[in-house]
C-alpha cells in the first residue's frame, strides 16, 4: 500500500498534462501512486497517460464517461487506499519537495487534518508570473470562515488525511463551481490546518 494518493481529474488538457504527472513522478518522495480519472476527454490526453504508465508502475489510469471534475475527483479517492490524499489539476505542476515537506509538517503536527502550501502563479508555458492571490494570507480566527469568505488555499497544494475526507464527506458533485471550496471549508471546520510558507506548487492561468 502507498502512502499517498494523487488524484487528478483529467478532461482535455493534453497540452498540459504530461508536465503535471511527470511533476509529481519526480518528487523527493517516493511513496505515493499517482490516478489519474480521464473524464471522458475528446483529446488524446489519456493516450498520453497512457504512454507514461508504461514507464512507472505507480501511475494508474481510470475512465469514466464525463461527469464533471467533482465526480471525477470523488472516483479518485474510491479507488485510492492511501493514508493520505493529495489532489492536483491536469494543467497545474508540484515543485520538487512539496510531499516531503507536507508530510514532514504532518508529523510534527499530528492533530493537522490538512496542509497546504503556498503557490506561485504561472502562464501557459510555466513561467512564474506571481503569486496565488498575491500571497494573501487568512486574517481571521476561523479557518473555515476564511475560506469562505475568499479561498486562500490552492487545490494543488492540498494534502489530507483519507481519516478525516472520510468524515466529512465526499466532494458535492451537485456544485458546478467552487465544489473545492466546499470540500476545504467542511475539512477546516472540523479539522486544524496547516500551512506550509513556502510555494510548492505551480497554479496554471491560460
């Protein structure tokens, strides 16, 4: 069994999911299996997926006919049987230690239910172009009230314990947008986040 499942929603983004994978294969932490949920996509972006499986046995494709990103994201974490769950978009890319240092922080802090780390801001080519949300940090005593007043955390960065995701529930596949959002306030309401300062993660604007 992996420590850490990564779960990625694929729907069309072949031009960007290849760097993604190959983002999370090359992290300084080796425990971990990489689902990848093609959602039905009309590019050939899972014969991509495909093609890097070949390669590395800790990358697993599934498919579904499309359902929108939360369903994809909830076949995700059924399929996955890790302690720990770590979401990533097709187009977005994770630095070299952002697991490592996660789970570093997880067991510091083990009371934590989610770490999530800050994130740089790139374009279509990767290029840093800033900060996500220009670094803006949580101001009040509530997390969950925070997060629902402007969502400071990037889903990319997210790591969480599948303990506490059992506990609160699956994504609300019935949320067309912001379903992330939802998710992140249900788990900080009931669980201590913690914050990496430092960007471990790449947050595509195209």
């Amino acid at each position: 069994m992996f420590r850490i499942s990564v779960v990625i929603p694929l729907y069309n983004k072949a031009p960007h999911i290849g760097r993604a994978i190959r983002s999370v294969l090359s992290q300084t932490e080796p425990d971990f299996e990489v689902i990848v949920v093609d959602d039905g996509s009309t590019d050939d972006g899972a014969a991509l997926v495909s093609a890097l499986q070949s390669s590395d046995s800790r990358l697993k494709l599934v498919r579904q006919e499309n359902q929108g990103v939360s369903a994809a994201r909830n076949r995700g974490i059924a399929e996955a049987s890790s302690d720990f769950i770590a979401f990533l978009d097709a187009d977005d890319i994770w630095f070299l230690a952002k697991l490592e240092a996660q789970l570093r922080l997880f067991s510091r802090r083990p009371e934590l239910g989610l770490v999530y780390s800050d994130c740089y801001s790139i374009n279509a080519a990767g290029t840093v172009t800033g900060f996500y949300l220009k670094r803006r940090l949580p101001s009040r005593r509530d997390p969950a009230a925070e997060i629902f007043v402007r969502d400071y955390i990037p889903n990319s960065t997210v790591l969480v314990r599948r303990s506490c995701l059992d506990l609160v529930g699956p994504l609300d596949e019935s949320i067309i947008l912001s379903e992330d959002e939802d998710l992140k306030i249900r788990l900080a309401d009931r669980f201590p986040v913690g914050r990496i300062p430092v960007p471990l993660a790449g947050w595509r604007q195209h």
